[in-house]
C-alpha cells in the first residue's frame, strides 16, 4: 500500500485487508489464519477506527434467526456477538444446565452378568423425561418428592425360555416414593423407607415421569436371571458428571464465506464444481456455451479444502465470518433446545449478576 | 513387456536382447492384473489347523504313537533271579479325562479343573500279561491302570476334541480357546516350543579358539553323544569326552578297519587339495607308527577316559567308536564301514570350509533348528517314568523272591505300587523342572503358566519359542534377524531387554512337523534309484555329477541324478504317496540331497507354481468357497505343499502370480505365497499398517498387546483367575486386519476406538503423557473391572477329624454385629455375592482349634476355637465388590473357598494407555469436556494425543489408522490395515481413504477445523483428528501408588520395610547419599539414617569400648565387661550398628567404641 493511500481513506472505515482480518477467519489449504480477531479497543485508533465493544452496538447488530426446531434438536444462527459469548453458551448448555439423572441405585437382586457398578452406570446414563425445573438440588441427603425420582425395575428372565433383552422402557416410575424398606428400624416406629415424601410426585409433575427413549438396552438376561432394584434420579450439572448434561452435544460452527477472487470459467469451473462434495458451487450459464462457477451454497462448506487445492487453489478463498454462529443444540430430552437455550441465558445472567454484585 | 513399466529391466531388454532381464523388485512383487484372491486360503488353513495346531499335534503324536513306541521297546520286565516270572505289555493307550472318587470313574471337563484346582489328567491304561509265582500259568489283565496324564486341551484324549460351539459352551469352555494347554492342580501350563540345534546333523564351525571344527551331535533312542572334529595345527583330531586326549583323524579311521591312507583319502575326495590337507594327519599317524587296525585301537585304548570296571582297557575304544562316536550311523554286525564314510563326509566338509569359507554352516539358521514341543516333552518324561516304574518293580521283585510267601507275587501288582507316572508328570509339568537323569536332561521353566491378562497374551504364549542357550550372553548373532525365519518365525514378536531375539514367535502359517516312519521312506529311496553305500567303494561316492542322498542326517547312498530324483520324491510328495512334511532338499554345494522326516522341524504352506503359473485356480478358490473343498484337498490335490527351510533354497518363491507372460524369470518361480501378512505372527498381525511402521515400534506394541485388557475368553466370568483385568466395554478395532479376523481378535477385543487430536494441549501432555475427556470417561471410555481372587483352606488337624472352621458372624443380643468389620458376612459365614466389602473387612468367617486335643474323638465345644479371619487388604476408599463366593474341596479333601472381589475402575491420572502402534502414554491429565476443542460438526475428541510423539516414531501406520478410522466411521464399512496387503486389497489404500473422506466432507489429509474449547475462536491449525484403536494397558496408579510417613518395620534391624505391599519406606540409596555428602548436607544424611531410621540408644563403656546396658532396677548403665558402671556413656546409634557389633562380638572378634567428648 503506498503512504499517499493513508490520507485519501475514509475516516472510520478500516482498508479491505484489515476489515477482512478483523470480521473474518481465512482458512488459507495449510491453516487458517487471523482466528483470534482483534480483542483491543484501541487496535484501529490510529486509523480512527473504534473497535471497542459497547452494548449500543450489540444491541443493533445481535439477531438470532432460527434455522430449524425439532423436538430434540435445533439450528439457529447466532449474529453479531463475539466468539467468547457464544462460546460461554455452549460451555453451560454442556455443562451447567441442570437435569435430571439417575444417582442412586439400591440393588435388591442382580444375578445378569452384568456387574452391579457397569449396570448402575448404564442406568445412570439414561435420559428422563424429568423437567429438572420442578426439582431442587438434594442437600443434606434426606430424599424427598421435590429433589429425588424414583424407579423400579424388575424384571426376570423364566427359567426354559428365551433370553431376555431389559429395556429402558422396563423403568417403573414410582410417584409415591421408594418401596424399599430401611433395614434397621427401631422397634414400634414405623418401618422407613428409602425415601421420605410428603405428597405423591402426580402433584408436581402434572404426567408422569418416565425415561425418554424406551429402546436403550440396559442389560440382557439369560434363562433363570433376574434383576431388581430401585433408582433414585436426582439433580445435578454436566460438570459433575456426563450424565446431567441436559445435550447430546451443543456447538456452533462460525458462516462459512466462500469467494471467488477470480472468475473461474467454463473446464475450470466445472471442476471446480466437480471438486466439492458437498456442492458448494454452481455454474451460470453465460449463453455462447461460455460456463463461470458462482457460489451458490457456502453455508453447507465443511471445509475439506478441496477447492483450495490444486490448480483452482489461488483463485477460491475460503472464510469465515467472525461474529456470525451457527449454532446447534442436541437435547438429550429433558428439555427442548430451546428451553435449554432459555436456561443457559438465565445461567449466565445469573453469572454475571453475581460478577456485578461481587464487584460493587 | 507392458509399455507402462519401463523399469530398468525393460531398459537392459531392449539395450540387448539377449541378456537375461534382471529380476527387479518390481517383477517379482507386482500382482497379476486379475489375481486368484488366495486369500481365502488362509481361514481355511486355519480352520484345519487351529492356532496351535503344532502343540496339538505333537502331544496327539504322542498318545497314540510315541507312547506305544516307548512300551513296545521296552515291553516286557523279568524278575532277574527267574526270567520266567515276566509281565508283558501289550497295548497301551490314553482313556478319557477322568478321576476315581471312591473307586467310581467320574469324567472331568478342563473347566471343573480349573475351578477345583484338579488337574485335568486321563488314565493310562495298558493291557498286561503276567505270570504270578513259579507256576508259569500266564494271567491277562486288560485295561490295568498304571497312572494319570495330563491332557492337552483339544488333543484326542480331550473331551473337547471336535465339539462345536454349542457343546463347548456347555463345557464352560470358551470356543476361542485355541486350546494346547494342560490344566495342573487348576493352574493353566503351557509347555514352551523349545528351540534346539538339529540333531544328527554335521555342524562346522569354529570353536573359540578359532579353530575349524566338525560337529555332530548324535541322538538316537538309546545314546545321545556328541562328536567333534576338529583341525589343531593343520592337523586334525577326533575329540571325543571319553577320551582324555585328542586322537589323530587318521587313528581313528584305521581303528575302525580301513588299512591304507589311499583309501581314506579316496573317501575324502580325490581333489589334489583334500590330500594335502590331510598330508600332515596321514603323516603324524605314520609317525606314531600306527598301521593296523590293532595298533590303532591299542592307541586309542591308552587315551580313554574312565577305564571300566577292573581298569581294563582293552577293547573299550572299540565299544566307544561302536557306540559313542557318531552314535546315531549304526554298525551292522561289527561293520564300521557305513561310520568311515560318515567320518570321510565330515573330513571333506570340514576341509571344504578350510578352502571356501562360505562352505561355513551357521549355526542360527532356521535349517539347522529344531523345535522340541509337548509332546516330545512330555515323551521323554514318561519314558523315564515308565522305565522307572519298570525297574523299581524288578528291584522289589528280585528282593521279595528270596523271601517265602504265602501268596506268590507278581508283577502286577508291583508295577501300580506308587502312583510314579501320575505324579512324575504331574510335578514336572507344574513346576516346569525337566530333570531326567536317564537323559542327561536338567531343564527349568519348561513350562509356564498360561497368562490370561488378554486373549492376545494367551495366544502369544501358545506361540513363544525359548531358546535353548542362556540368556546372559551379549553375542549379537543368534540375536540377530535371520533371513531364513521369512514366513516362519515372526520378525516383530521377539521381547525387549536380555531375551530380545532369543525369543522369537512363530509365524501365522507356520507348522512344526512330527516324527514320521523312516522304514518306508528309505526304501523308496532305494527304488528310486539310491545306490547303497556297501555297494561302492571310496573312490565312487565322490564320483563327479553324483549326489550323496542323505536322510535324516545318516549317509543313505549316492544318486546319480540327483535332479531328477528331487522331483520324483517332490511329486510323490505332492500326489500324497508319502508324508506332506517330508523335506527334499538339494544342497548343490554340498553335492548331496537332504531328506528329512524328523519331527521339529518349521515349515510353512506355498502354492505350487508351474513356471510362474499358479497350480490354485479361480474354480478350486470357487470350491473352496462354496465349501466343497478343504485345505487337505489343495495339498491332496498337489497344489499346495509345505516345504521346510532348507527346501525353501530350492525354491522361488513369488509373492504374487506374476503379471509378465514373457518374463524368462518367470519359468523359474516355483512357489507363490499364500499371503505375505502371514510372515507376522499372531500377536503381531493385530498391527493395521505395520509395514509403514518404523520396525521396533511393532516389536513394542508386540509386548503391549499382552498387556492390554479387555475380553480374554467367552467364559470369563465363569472362572477363576488370581487375577483378572477386563474392560467394561470393549469394541472391536475400526481398524482391522485380516489376522484380526482370523485368531478372534474382533470377537475378544481389548480396546476401544477413541476419536483422538493430535495436538498440544494444557501442558499435561509432555513426554508422552495423553489428555483425557472427562465426559467420555463418564461414559464409559477406558472403564475396566479389576478381579481378584482371594483363597482361603480350612486345614485338618489330627488325622482329619478336627478341622477349622467357618463360624456365623457373632452378633450381641440386639442382634447387633459385634465386629464392624463383619458387616459383609452373610449369615453363613461367608462374605455376601454383591456386598460391597471395604478394607479390614472379614470375608470368611474362619475358626480354627486353640489345641489339639489328646484324646481323639472329643467333641470341640466353641471354646475351643479361636478365631482366625481372613481380612480383606484392599484400598481405602474404593468400593470393591464380592462377585462369587465359590466352594470346592480339593484334593486333599479340604473344603477351599474362592473369593472373587471385584473392583470397577475408571481411568485416572497416571493410568497406562496406548495404540497399536508402540506408543504407550500415560493419562496426564483429565479435562471437562466443554474446554475440550470440538470440530465444525461439533464432534468432540476422547483424547489428545502430543503431536511430538510421531517424528521421532515413525509410526505412519498410526496415522494411517487415523485416516481409516475416519473413513471407516464415515461410511459405514470397516476398513483394513493388513501387513503389506496393499496389493493384494487386504489393506485399504491411503487414496482410497482419502477419496471416501472428501466424499463425506472432510479433508482428504484428515485435518479438521477445530475450535477451542475455552476461549471459542477457531484454532490456527487444522487437527488430525479420527478415531484410533486404545488400549488401556495392565499399569494402574491405583496398583501402584504409595507413600509412608511411618509404619511398620523390619524385626531384625528395626529398619523400615521395604515395598509396596509391606508399607514400606522409600530408600534412600548410595548414590543419594553420595549426593548429599558431596552437597554437604550432613544434617539431612543424619535424620535421613538414623533419626527416620532406625534410633537405638546404647551405653558404651568409655574404657573398653563396649556395649553395656541400662539396669533398670539400680538405675544405672552397666558394663558388663569391666563389671562396672563407672565410665557408660549414652549414645544414639542405628540400632543395625548395635546389631552389627553384637554379631562380630559373637565371632569373636571384638569392635570397640572410641568416644571423645564432642
Ligand atoms: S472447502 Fe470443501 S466444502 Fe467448502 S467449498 Fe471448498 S470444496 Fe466445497
């Protein structure tokens, strides 16, 4: 750039090269480049430029758009926030929604082949249909109808007949609390449970509470096997273990940009388009035979840099937009993602709450 | 010549067209556009053959060959007083696996063995006649027991023996087990391939003192000798251990009758050059003045050794030259004649080395080994029991005929008196001592228990050849790669550290062969035209153009065309006529043909090729297919034959048919490979790609597979293993190979596919050291299930009629446990199946007598009793579980209870993991899985892996893993990493890999686009990331980890104690002394040595330098040697010091303590 460019340049407005740095990651065939961005406020002042974060400016650029919903799963795009906020997001949605997840299991019987911890650990692992909204977290250990769910499972395989494949369906949902009775009750009182509620579990769920797939295999039984056992679901956080987190997996991927710096045309163009397998690019015709490739698809780029490569390579440039996400959240069931999205918010606002409280 | 490669080949071709093209690499490895897929083959092989066939044929060899051999010879024992009163053995043979409970036969199964620490052992039943006392009336006894054997699993005498899957499950037996293993007193023993130097065999050589020496080492039924000839100042000796001095070559010759020196140098050969090699020993005999086959034997007589009894030599080197030199060449009726050409053969070999030194043998090649299995192992021990069993009963015999007896003895019942066989074997077998006097036979570790860590590690011990030579020596030549183990030993299964090459591994398709019968093969031999050795005279078994045949190591004769008698035997051989593993060998520089039929010898299975073409057809791979055809059909059929190692120089043998039509190389290619991934053994074959690893790294992940967990059998709850390690979820590799599939591997995996990054990540993960996902550990990833067995015996006392006991847990009125500690008993007294057990808790309740009470026959009331629990060791803090309680009594009649604990872990910090590929690396650190990066799909990597652990590795196979993996889980189809199976498409092509990856939107080099975990922007360099096949390995921090502050101590030195198990303390050794002296830091040195030590204080006497002590009652110190107490002095001293001086004081010699005033 020659020194004479400087004063003709528009105030607040960064060159091309600096902007495209700034707004967008370049995923050059060997590596990508510029994927930190500019965090300073101060990186463009001398070009007059403000690169500081404001809520104004948030509040203007920030939209959502919601791509898909399911019941399960959901895309949206998340605009004009910053990597770390995003980021901030998927981080809770993993790990600090809240749900509800089978803890405690009180094996009466288990003479599968399966060993008592796997089977445990397998039943722990198997999302419930339980809003976690309705429960507290336990505390001092004294299960109640408001921070414990309780389960049964009981199930034989007859002595002579086929093997028996136990499903997560097979989970009894017992609403009254535990059946279970407490060894040691002292003599006259009443003989405790495992379990203290006061009202049955109907009351606050309002439909009952049961697993959300049915279909997961927990163990299989031979002929003259049997298994019985109570399990206590609690509350708990992804951080704690795997089971609670509320998602499968919740990520994001930021709008893929592909440009073309050059005209590609006609045999170029068509293997350029030949070239990416998830059909990126287009051809236009331009009349007299005459082809160019245009880009038609580039949300659907995964980046496998096949265009990049080869003797098209110099001509495609492949980019990211920085503060563009597409975001998507796999539910385990609990919740619908965008319940969970709501939830995570509430999370961090909670966070920042206690930031701003802590501070002051 | 295909215009696509020229290849410098082509080039000489058209340069001259006359000249022979080179054989390239090229020419010989490329495939033929439309191959044969042999690969098919190889299951079918195996299928017939089973993993361990060779351990299973020998010992089926045995029980029904070998051992009526031995019976045969030695089938008929006389009392030495009356040769009439005899026993006589007609028949012998192996019953069924069985025990005699109160004189009823119960049939056993391997698996109640096992569980009941029985051993797992067959009568031997023989059919006998006899005659009792003089009356000469002959008694026949059919099916007289003489004693137990144990039975190799899966042999004939095996009740497994050709069941299906079904019926073994139904004998607990897992149908994955290859079986070739004994089951003693419960224990699993494999008896180790040992690796021997061929016998009967002409060795030459150079002893150390660089010496050229001939060397037989002869073995034969009766003597095993070993006779060396060797050259010594250009003259030659015969050295023999019986004779005190070397004894000229030429002595020897004349001793065994041949009179002129012409002749025996005719025998030699009529070379000009042999002749003057021998001038020196022809002359030093005729300077002895030894002419006659008298003088010469007169000469030997005064060089013998150990004179027989009444020190007459005379005529005892005749009976040594008939019976110990070169003992295995017989000699017919006082004939030496057969053993003078022997001798003339090792002279002309041994002076062909001095002249050519190539003609040198070397001792490590393959050829010239031997492989001793079970069953010639286990021969040798019965023989030697069974000739003792034979000579005790003469013994007792010839004692008992003197005395007069009411009812006359007979053999009969002397031969059964001690249970000598059962025992024998039983103990030889289970603490592996091959000490058999009768054959000069000291042998330790024969056999070995079979580890059951992974089913890998069982397979690789049916495997293991040990080497015969000590270990400790640091030669690199029996070490070393031998060329001649291509296709039968493996190159990468050999361990690390002293017995690195020493140990080796055989092949996938490798076979040791058996004994076969001689009688007919020599007599073929003969009507092929072999003209006996009688028959010619010196000059004519060296004729020029005529081959010496040589079998089994003895001289048969001479063939006059030697080729074409190679290919009659071949093609006898290949229609089946005579045995499949009989070797036709043609040593053209030794001018002789080498037929062997002797046992242990390796071959391996090669398609016949007829110049070029392969004799296998895309219609007979179609039967084989379709299953009308066999593996024994193919070698019926003469298209495939075994050749051993030394056959294999006479063959060419391409890897695949060969593409070039006009190739004149191509007429000469006799034999194709079957598969050449069958070069690698088992354990190796489990390697995706090990041909693009750097060759160490596979010899690692060889003795890492071992260690690896995962499913070791189908019944692997069922049974009772000391010590069990299993993982909870146990995938099979995404990743396989065609060996994978066909020992099992995919079925009894020990691993688990992890999606891994190969990145820098925290820190945590230098030096190897791998980050782990925590949710993927919370799900499952690298769990494992640790069981260990815990036993306990109630002893019997007093003849066995007080017995310990298993006492109720005793509990206080309010039904209270007394002992918290008692918690997990169940009412019986044993410990509950599925109670949680914790440290210091009781598992068996035991009780034993205080006192054995005189009288027998009281009752012992509960006082009587005091306890004596077995208390469960374990880690505080871990929840361990009872898994089975088992009860059994073995076979002593005691009631032994079996404990299964078992302990569910999941992976921690420290705990050992590694790939397929030699690169072991600890768990570093654990981290959650939202700092973890995760892909533009939102996968999220297992763990990552320190990209610095490839350049200096070289494992390409690892990232070539990688890609498949990817590829794999992309499109749904497992992709194949076989050894060198590229070209034969049992391995995937990298290209290939890479198209399907593009094709599923990935990048074809399998770097992704990652994003970080923690700070949410992408990172600046694409991931290699896909799955690659773990194992989490046998070393846990959990069995490792320790530390003491203070605790128990030695009662001798009152020292700490040392290790983990006993809570000791760490050491503070020499050199860390040395250390601390050189820093100066002596305060250290002293609270390290005595103060955390062990302090004593003591009272030495000032005068006599002396230890006194403190009397307590006058309270005062005291020397005992000066009778006073008026110069003691106190001072602080390791009490192993005090220790040291009171033990010299005990030798009389007398340590004395200078003190002076500090
Ligand atoms: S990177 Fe791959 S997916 Fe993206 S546009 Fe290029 S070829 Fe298509």
């Amino acid at each position: 750039m020659d020194m004479d460019d400087v004063p003709t340049q528009q105030r607040n407005k960064l060159p091309d090269h600096l902007e495209r740095q700034r707004t967008r990651v370049t995923c050059k065939a060997d590596a990508p480049t510029h994927t930190q961005g500019f965090q300073y406020s101060g990186a463009f002042a001398a070009m007059g430029v403000d690169n500081s974060v404001s809520v104004e400016k948030f509040c203007n650029s920030f939209k959502i758009k919601i791509n898909r919903l399911t019941e399960d799963d959901m895309e949206f795009d998340m605009i004009g926030v910053d990597a770390s906020i995003a980021n901030a997001f998927r981080r809770i949605l993993i790990a600090e929604v809240p749900t509800m997840a089978i803890e405690k299991v009180f094996m009466v019987d288990n003479t599968s082949v399966i060993a008592d911890e796997v089977l445990s650990h397998r039943l722990g692992l198997i999302p419930l249909d339980a809003d976690p909204r309705l429960f507290d977290h336990i505390s001092d250990d004294v299960p109640n109808e408001r921070n414990t769910i309780v389960y049964k499972l009981h199930v034989s395989c007859e002595k002579g007949s086929q093997r028996l494949t136990v499903k997560s369906g097979q989970l009894e949902w017992l609403p009254e609390g535990s059946q279970l009775l407490m060894a040691s009750a002292a003599q006259g009182e009443k003989q405790k449970t495992y379990t203290s509620f006061g009202q049955s579990q109907k009351n606050i769920s309002g439909r009952s509470i049961g697993v959300k797939y049915k279909d997961i295999t927990i163990a299989r039984l031979g002929p003259g096997q049997a298994i019985e056992l109570e399990a206590h679901a609690v509350k708990g956080v992804g951080k704690v273990h795997a089971k609670w987190s509320p998602v499968a997996t919740a990520w994001y991927r930021m709008l893929p940009e592909v440009v073309l710096l050059k005209e590609i045309k006609d045999g170029e163009a068509e293997e350029l388009v030949k070239k990416c397998p998830v059909n990126v690019f287009d051809i236009e015709d331009l009349g007299n035979g005459a082809k160019r490739a245009v880009v038609a698809r580039p949300r659907a780029c995964t980046l496998c840099r096949e265009c990049v490569m080869g003797p098209t390579g110099e001509q495609v440039e492949l980019r990211r937009v920085r503060d563009h996400f597409i975001f998507t959240i796999e539910s385990t069931g609990a919740l619908p993602p965008e319940v969970l999205f709501t939830e995570a918010v509430k999370i961090l606002e909670e966070k920042c709450e206690r930031v701003i409280s802590e501070l002051s | 010549m295909p215009p696509v490669m020229p290849g410098p080949d082509a080039v000489a071709a058209e340069g001259d067209p006359d000249a022979l093209p080179v054989p390239t690499y090229r020419s010989l490895a490329a495939p033929v556009r439309r191959p044969v897929d042999k690969f098919e083959l190889l299951p079918a092989f195996l299928k017939v053959r089973g993993l361990v066939k060779e351990h299973i044929d020998s010992f089926n060899y045995f029980i029904t060959k070998g051992i009526k051999n031995i019976v045969q010879a030695n089938n008929r024992i006389e009392a030495r007083s009356d040769p009439s009163i005899y026993l006589r053995y007609k028949d012998i043979r192996v019953g069924e696996p069985s025990v005699q409970v109160d004189f009823r036969v119960e049939t056993i199964t391997p698996h109640f063995c096992r569980l009941t620490d029985r051993t797992y052992s067959a009568p031997v039943i023989v059919d006998i006649e006899y005659t009792v006392g003089k009356t000469h009336v002959v008694h026949r006894k059919p099916n007289f027991i003489i004693g137990y054997m144990p039975i190799m699993l899966r042999s004939y005498a095996c009740v497994l023996n050709g069941k299906d899957e079904a019926e073994l499950a139904r004998y607990g037996e897992c149908p994955l087990d290859p079986g070739g293993y004994f089951v003693v007193k419960g224990n699993e023993k494999v008896i180790l391939i040992q690796e021997q130097l061929s016998k009967n065999r002409i060795i030459i050589d150079t002893d150390n003192k660089k010496r050229v020496i001939a060397s037989v080492t002869s073995s034969t039924h009766e003597v095993k000798s070993k006779t060396v000839i060797v050259m010594d100042k250009e003259k030659i000796y015969l050295q023999l251990n019986q004779f005190t001095k070397p004894i000229p070559i030429i002595v020897v010759m004349k001793a065994m009758g041949i009179q002129s020196d012409q002749e025996i140098v005719q025998m030699v050969g009529r070379d000009p050059r042999y002749g003057d090699l021998l001038y020196l020993s022809i002359q030093e005999c005729a300077s002895e003045r030894i002419y006659t086959q008298q003088q010469a034997l007169q000469y030997m007589d005064d060089k013998v050794m150990f004179p027989g009894p009444g020190n007459v030599k005379e005529g005892r080197s005749k009976t040594l030259l008939r019976d110990v030199f070169v003992a295995h060449v017989p000699v017919e009726n006082g004939n030496f004649r057969e053993k003078c050409i022997y001798t003339a053969v090792m002279l002309r070999r041994m002076l062909d080395a001095i002249l050519n030194s190539d003609t040198f043998d070397d001792k490590d090649y393959v050829g010239n080994k031997r492989l001793e299995l079970s069953g010639q192992l286990v021969s040798l021990l019965f023989e030697d029991l069974f000739k003792t069993m034979n000579s005790f009963a003469v013994d007792r015999m010839n004692k008992n005929s003197d005395m007069a007896r009411s009812s006359p003895l007979d053999f009969s019942q002397l031969i059964m008196q001690q249970d000598l066989i059962t025992t024998g074997l039983e103990r030889a077998i289970s603490t592996g001592n091959w000490d058999i006097k009768r054959f000069k036979m000291h042998r330790k570790g024969v056999s070995q228990v079979l580890s059951r860590l992974s089913y890998m590690a069982s397979l690789g011990y049916m495997t293991r050849i040990t080497p015969q030579f000590e270990k400790t020596r640091k030669t690199s030549g029996p070490r070393a790669l031998q060329p001649s183990q291509w296709g039968m030993l493996c190159p990468c299964d050999t361990p690390e550290g002293e017995a690195c090459g020493l140990t080796k591994n055989l092949a996938l398709l490798t076979h040791v062969t058996t004994d076969q019968e001689e009688g007919p093969l020599m007599n073929l031999c003969y009507s092929l035209g072999v003209e006996k050795l009688s028959l010619l005279s010196g000059e004519e078994i060296h004729a020029p153009g005529s081959f010496l045949v040589m079998f089994n190591g003895l001289i048969l004769g001479k063939h006059r065309q030697p080729q074409r008698f190679a290919k009659s035997m071949r093609t006898f051989r290949q229609s089946g006529k005579i045995g499949e593993f009989v070797s036709i060998f043609v040593n053209e520089k030794q001018h002789c043909i080498h037929i062997a039929s002797d046992g242990g010898r390796v071959c391996r299975p090669l398609i016949i090729a007829d110049k070029g073409r392969s004799r296998v057809k895309e219609h007979h791979m179609k039967e084989l297919r379709d299953g009308v055809r066999s593996f024994d059909d193919f070698l019926r059929d003469g298209l495939i034959e075994y050749l051993d190692v030394n056959e294999e120089n006479n063959a060419l043998i391409a890897l695949y048919e060969h593409l070039d039509q006009d190739d004149v190389q191509r007429s000469s290619i006799t034999h194709i490979e079957i598969e050449p991934m069958t070069i690698l053994g088992v354990v190796a074959g489990l390697i995706p790609y090990p041909h693009h690893n750097q060759s160490p790294r596979n010899t690692y992940q060889c003795a890492m597979g071992k260690q690896a967990m995962g499913n070791i059998a189908y019944n692997q709850l069922f049974r009772a293993d000391s010590l069990l390690y299993l993982l909870v979820y146990a995938q099979r590799p995404l990743l396989t190979t065609k060996t994978i599939e066909l020992v099992g591997y995919d079925k009894l995996g020990a691993g688990q596919n992890a999606t891994v990054a190969v990145m820098s990540y925290s820190g945590y993960d230098i030096e190897d050291a791998i980050v782990m996902n925590k949710s993927s550990l919370d799900r499952g990833f690298g769990r494992c299930i640790a069981m260990k067995k815990y036993t306990v015996t109630t002893e019997k006392y007093a003849n066995g009629t007080i017995s310990d006991r298993i006492a109720k847990p005793q509990r206080d009125k309010d039904g209270a446990l007394i002992k918290q500690n008692m918690r997990a008993l169940d009412e019986d007294g044993f410990v509950a199946p599925g109670q949680i057990i914790r440290n210091h808790d009781i598992y068996v309740n035991k009780q034993t007598p205080k006192a054995i009470p005189k009288t027998p026959g009281t009752t012992l009331t509960d006082r009587d009793y005091k306890d004596s629990p077995a208390v469960y060791k374990g880690v505080d803090g871990e929840t361990t579980v009872v898994d089975r309680v088992m009860l059994c009594s073995d076979t002593n009649d005691k009631l032994t209870i079996k404990c299964i604990i078992r302990h569910t872990r999941r992976p921690e910090v420290g705990d050992k993991f590694s790939s397929r590929h030699g690169q072991k690396g600890v768990c570093g650190t654990i981290v959650q899985q939202e700092d973890f990066p995760f892909s533009e799909r939102g996968i999220c990597p297992d763990l990552i892996m320190n990209p610095h652990g490839f350049p200096s590795r070289m494992t390409i196979g690892k990232m070539i893993e990688l890609l498949g993996g990817k590829a794999g889980v992309s499109c749904g189809r497992f992709h194949y990493g076989s050894a060198f199976g590229e070209s034969s498409g049992n391995a995937d092509h990298v290209d290939d890999i890479s198209h399907t990856l593009v094709k599923h939107g990935f990048s074809y080099n399998g770097k992704d686009f990652l994003y970080s975990g923690i700070l949410g922007h992408p990172l600046e360099a694409y991931i290699f990331m896909g799955p690659i096949y773990y194992q989490k390995l046998k070393h846990m921090v959990l069995d490792k980890m320790h530390a003491r502050a203070s605790g128990p101590r030695v009662l001798l030195t009152r020292q700490p104690t040392e290790g983990r198990s006993r809570d000791g303390g760490l050491r503070l050794g020499e050199m860390e002394r040395d250390c601390l002296i050189a820093y100066g830091a002596s305060m250290l040195i002293f609270e390290r040595l005595l103060l955390s030590s062990d302090p004593y204080q003591v009272q030495v006497c000032r005068k006599c330098g002396l230890l006194g002590y403190y009397n307590y009652k006058l309270k005062t110190s005291f020397c005992s040697m000066c009778k006073n107490g008026e110069n003691m002095a106190k001072m602080r001293m390791p009490y192993a010091c005090k220790l040291l001086f009171q033990e010299l004081q005990s030798m009389n010699v007398v340590p004395r303590l200078k003190l002076t005033e500090g």
